[in-house]
C-alpha cells in the first residue's frame, strides 16, 4: 500500500515480500469465421482449471460399462457443467447440477445421465426446489438464457 509520505510498503500478509514478478499465463490462437465465445471460454477453463482424473481399480462386479462412456454429457457445446455435487441438506439421493450457457445465446439444452434419474426441478442458488412442479427427466431439457447459470436438482433413485 502507499503510506501518506509516499513511500510504498508490501504487507507480506498479503503480497509475497520481495517477488517484483506478476506471472500471467494466455493463449492466441487463429481461426477462420465469426469468432466463437464458447469455444474460447471452454479454452480458458481448461487452461486455468484442468482436469483431474483419479483411476480406480476394476469392480468385475460393477455396473459400469467396461468401455468408455459419459456418465453425464451436455448438448449443446455452448453449455458447459459449472458444478456436481451432492444436495446441501444432506438428502441421501439428491445432487446439485449447475449449468452455464458460454455463448451468448438463447439456448435449449439436454443432459444426458448414464445413471436413471428419478425427479428433477429447477433450483435457486440456495439450492431448494423452487416449486412442487417437476422438469421432464431422462434426458432433462432446460432452456437458458445468454449466460444464465441454471442450478437443478437431481433426485436418484435409492
């Protein structure tokens, strides 16, 4: 921060005492045609937020398929997965989907989920149903607005 005298101080609690470096890491890249927002935002994400993989051991007992799959997907590309994760409130068989349209556009979009669902609704950002009216599941369609982030909640079956 600047002191009144006009001297500048570091707070190492805050800044790294002593680094002059700002590190910043970008991409150019080319393209013919308009340019495309959710291609490039897609790019961004995997840059800054790269995918982490765990590799679990085979169950010969499982009831997964034993070639590649999805166990959900997302159409169109201009929609992308924000978050998954399980309900806040604890409920055994209910999982929090985000969604965000990266495009700019008014959007119709459809998840596809390996795993049956039982019930879906459209949420608010607190994460409870925001009525007793279910959205169709298997596959769930939802419409998006230009950039919306669409919170869901999903119910599994037991």
């Amino acid at each position: 921060g600047m002191a009144k005298d006009g001297e500048i101080h570091t707070y190492p609690d805050i800044e790294r005492a002593g680094t002059p470096y700002r590190f910043f890491h970008f991409y150019l890249t080319s393209e013919e045609g308009d340019f495309d927002s959710a291609a490039a935002t897609r790019r961004a994400l995997e840059s800054h937020v790269p995918l982490q993989a765990l590799e679990l051991p085979a169950q010969p007992d499982g009831t997964l398929p034993s070639t590649p799959t999805s166990l959900l997907r997302i159409e169109p590309a201009n929609v992308r997965i924000v978050n998954l994760k399980k309900a806040d409130d604890q409920a055994p068989n209910d999982l929090i989907l985000r969604l965000q349209e990266i495009g700019g556009r008014e959007t119709s979009a459809t998840v596809h989920s390996f795993f049956p669902i039982r019930a879906a609704w459209i949420a608010a950002l607190p994460e409870e149903k925001r009525s007793g009216k279910r959205i169709p599941a298997n596959p769930i369609e939802v419409a998006l607005s230009p950039y919306e982030t669409l919170t869901l909640r999903i119910t599994l079956p037991r």
